[in-house]
C-alpha cells in the first residue's frame, strides 16, 4: 500500500465529509469552518494543498448552500495561514487554543466587512466598535443558545472530530506489521 496515498485520501475525505456536513441541518453557527481550514494545514504536506482542497470543499458546500461569502474564505484562509505555523507540532492544547482562534477570527474578520462594505455604520473608529457591539449582541441567547458560544463549540467539536478520526484511523490503518 502507498502510505502518502492512503494518508493524502484520507485527509481530503474526511476534510470533503466535514464540509458536507454544512448542508445537513445543524444549529446556526455550529459549522466546521476553522476546523477544516486547520486540519488542512496541519495535514497536507504540500502547504498549496493546504488552502486548495478545504477550499474547495468549502466551494462544493456552498455550491448546495448557495451562500458563498468573500468575508468567510477571508478568514478560512487566514486561519490556514495561522495553522500552518502554529500546528507543525500537533498537541491537544494547540489544537484548543488553534480553535479558539480560528472562532474569535471569523467572528472579527466577518463583522470587520460588515463595518468596511456597509453603510450601517460609519466609517470611524467608532462605527467599527459599535460594529463588534452589535455584533456581539446578535450572539444573544437563541433556541440552541449563543451563537457566538455555538462559533466556538462548533469549532472545538469539529476539530476534535477530525483530528480525533484521522488520529484513530491511522492508528488502526498504517499500523506498522509484524514480521
């Protein structure tokens, strides 16, 4: 068996299964976007791949979504960038804070573009911080609770899912055999 191929197939599936799991209904803001975007960059050994394929399964979701947004892949790509720095060494605790950051990312660039290309608010320093306040108060109580607490939950689970899964499967798939 190729070992790079088997790894490579490995992480592209289950990076293509996480972004389909955007269509089935979930509660709002529980998606796995920093996740795919930090497993890739962990995981690819060609950094190139690391923003092509989960960008292109993001694509794939939006496709069926039909809601891609400039602003999201913004951030997608920068929490890329910030994995492939911050995640050369797996660890429990990187992976907690990389999704901790991946969550408070997306939520400062998304709500940034809606300051920068809307008239809502000014164009100040003031109607960007009225901005993040607001945007704040939209992550109030829901019937699946916060949302902005749903960013990051979503974020957690979906990296512990996918590191978790590709973890198991390598230990049982790639386990070196006896002679």
């Amino acid at each position: 068996m190729n070992l790079s191929v088997s790894r490579f197939s490995t992480v592209v599936i289950l990076i293509v299964v996480a972004a389909l799991s955007r269509i089935v209904p979930h509660p709002f803001n529980f998606t796995p976007i920093g996740a795919i975007a930090l497993f890739g960059a962990a995981q690819f050994n060609r950094k190139l791949f690391a923003f092509m394929i989960p960008a292109a399964a993001m694509l794939l979701s939006d496709a069926v979504i039909g809601n891609p947004s400039l602003p999201t892949y913004l951030s997608f790509a920068l929490i890329a960038v910030f994995g492939l720095v911050y995640l050369k060494k797996v660890t429990v605790s990187r992976l907690f804070v990389s999704s901790l950051v991946a969550s408070i990312s997306f939520f400062l660039i998304t709500n940034f573009f809606v300051w920068f290309g809307g008239s809502m608010y000014p164009q100040t320093a003031q109607g960007l911080i009225a901005c993040y306040t607001a945007g704040l108060a939209f992550y109030q109580q829901t019937l699946f609770g916060n949302l902005f607490l749903n960013t990051i939950m979503g974020d957690l689970f979906y990296t512990s899912l996918l590191f978790g899964s590709f973890y198991q499967i390598n230990k049982i798939a790639f386990k070196p055999t006896v002679a």
